[in-house]
C-alpha cells in the first residue's frame, strides 16, 4: 500500500494535534526561558504517526520541528549552542521517527488488508452465505465464530439440490483451531459430493466418514491430534416425506402450528470418525413434515451457550416466544438474543438453521441433474 494512503479519521486528528504544538510553543515563547514545555509536544508526531496517513503525519512533524527549532533558537537566550544543536537535532530525529512509524504502520496494514482478503476468499469458498437455497429447500439463520476475527471456525453447513431430492448437513467438529477447520472442510466436501451420487443418507454418511478418516490418518502421521464430527443430515423428497439422521448432533426442534416439539430422530448413530467403536450401521428415520412446518437446527455451541451466572440458553423457550416471526427475523433476533445473553462472550462456535419448504410456487427452478450446487 502506498505510503500517501488517505486516513480514516479525516483531517480532525491531524489539525488538533497541529494546533496544540502551536500553542504549547506560543506558551512557550511568551513565557521566558524559565517554562520549556515544548519538548514534551514530541508525542504529537508520534501520534499522528499511528492514526493518520503518511502525508497529515508528515505536516504535523514539519510543524513540530519549526516550532521546537523556533523556541530552541530564539526563545532560550541562556542556552549554549551545544544545547540549541541538540534540542534541534532532537526535534528532528523525533519527526523522521514519527514518519518511519507512519509507513511501517501503513505497510503492516496493507499486508494484514490483503491476507484478510485471501482469508475471507477461502472461508466464503468453505462456507456458503446465509440464507441457503437449494431446491425448494431453505435455510435461514447465523453461524458466529467463537475465535475473534475468523469467519469459520468447527461448524460446518451446507444444502444441495440433488438427484436423491434436497440435501442438507449441519455439524460440529471436535476441538478449535486451524486442525478442526481442515477436518471439517474435509467433512464438508465430502458431503457436497456424496449427497449427489450417494442415494440415501446412509451412503453419504458413509463417504463422509471415509473422508473424516483419511484426514485422521493423514493427522496421525503429521504427530496432530484426531477428530470427529457430529452432524445432522436432512432430505426433503416429496412434499411431506423426508429423513433424518444424526451421527451424534444434539436433538433438532420442529415448529408446528405454533408449538416447538424437542425431536430425536434418526439418533443413535455415532459422530463421524468413531464409527469403529460400534458394529451397528447408521440409520435414517422417515419423517412426515406438515406443509407450514419449520425445522430449527443447531449445534450445542448455542444450547451450551451460558450467561454471566451460568445459565444455559433456553433456545426451546426463545423459539416458542417468537414463533409468530417470519424465518429471517427469528434468525436475527435469535442471534441478537444469544449475543445479549453471553455477554458477547461465547466459548464456542454457534450455528443455527431455521429450515422450511417454500411453496411450489416460490421455488426456483431444478438445477441440471448431476452439477453440484
């Protein structure tokens, strides 16, 4: 980034600070030898330095040096040249520190400006934006990051249109950090790719277990630790047909004619990448979903959310207040609840989907069979 980068902040920090070693000098100057506070004005540049662009630093140090040489050269008669030298040459070493600081800093933000903007690209690449549309599937909500600054974290989610009808998946995987954010993509993309070729849930399960395995393996030799994941696969078929599973996500909840029901089927299932520990195969259970019906899905980063005296999100309780409000506000104001009831402190990543089927008539039309969504 060039150096000459206009500054955030406008002209307001420069000119106050400006104005200030102006006066101090004139304080300064009018005062006697006796009162030399001039000296101390050094911290402007140096503020300016950290807050303004390369140019209002620039100034402010030039007005700082003409004033301090002002005050040293003509405003102290009992100095000696030695000490005039030294004040003036203090002076001026304290402006090209100021301008060297500037560009440094500018420099430094033009670097952390384009990492954000390669990181941003590969995490919007991983994760879609909410809401999703697949099919005539659709899928509100917020996923917020538990790690400051990052757009994905150990959830996972996604919806796919497919030849086997409209797919989605919600999961959670194992621990923090850069490790949980590989498995996970490695889940991820396996789903986008099994939920199109794969004809039931189980099958797509089964590949993504595959997928969770290999990156464990791969992890295992790397010396970094094993994973899992929960998750929670949906499939919208027909109207008024659909299956779930669970590969041990917590329970989902179901909005019928006003009324939120706490719903465990398809559990039993163990999270991926512990499928060896058990002989028993997954299954899917077949639901019946009513035309008016809404799914809300979620991981436990939002039920185990806690407030400041230790409480735990009443997530069932805050659906059922809002019942009333269309999918998109629900998941505003669900997301604004849970923030205000953390204390904007959360300790782990939380996702929510609120999942309906839009009328015949709402939905877009079918992708061509076989491209993935």
């Amino acid at each position: 980034m060039p150096a000459h980068r206009p500054a955030e902040d406008g002209v307001l920090a420069p000119a106050l600070l400006i104005l200030a070693i102006v006066v101090v000098a004139t304080v300064d100057a009018t005062t006697g030898p006796e009162l030399h506070i001039s000296a101390f004005m050094g911290i402007a540049p140096l503020i300016a330095a950290l807050r303004c662009s390369y140019h209002r630093t620039l100034l402010v140090a030039v007005v700082y040096v003409v004033c301090l040489t002002y005050v040293d050269l003509l405003t102290v008669p009992d100095w000696a040249p030695a000490s005039r030298v030294v004040g003036v040459f203090g002076a001026f070493l304290v402006g090209v520190f100021s301008l060297v600081l500037c560009r440094t800093r500018l420099e430094r933000e033009a670097l952390h400006a384009r990492t954000s903007l390669v990181a941003d690209t590969v995490q919007r690449a991983m994760l879609r934006e909410l809401p999703l549309r697949a099919g005539a599937l659709e899928a509100y909500g917020f996923y917020v990051s538990a790690q400051e600054g990052a757009r994905v974290g150990g959830d996972i989610y996604d919806a796919v249109d497919t030849p086997h009808g409209m797919r989605l998946l919600i999961g959670d995987v194992q621990g923090k950090g850069m490790p949980a954010i590989g498995a996970g993509l490695e889940v991820l993309a396996s789903f986008r790719e099994a939920a199109q070729y794969q004809e039931s849930l189980e099958g797509v399960a089964g590949r993504m277990e595959q997928a969770l395995t290999r990156y464990n393996a791969r992890s295992a030799q790397e010396g970094t630790d094993e994973r899992f994941v929960t998750a929670l696969l949906l499939e919208l078929r027909a109207p008024g047909r659909a299956r779930i599973l669970s590969c041990g996500h917590i329970p989902y909840y179901l909005v019928r004619n006003g009324h939120v029901h706490e719903r465990f089927d398809g559990e039993g299932g163990l999270p991926l990448g512990l499928a060896g520990l058990s002989r028993e195969p997954r299954r899917s259970a077949l639901i019946s979903p009513q035309p008016h019906d809404w799914a809300v899905l979620c991981t436990d980063g939002v039920t185990e959310a806690r407030s400041g005296d230790g409480h735990f999100y009443p997530l069932a309780e805050r659906i059922a207040a809002w019942v009333g409000l269309e999918p998109v506000d629900l998941a505003r104001t669900l997301r604004a609840d849970l923030e205000h009831f953390t204390g904007g402190d959360l300790k782990d990543d939380a996702t929510l989907l609120i999942v309906r089927r839009v009328p015949a008539d709402e939905a877009p039309a079918a992708p061509s069979r076989g491209a993935s969504a």
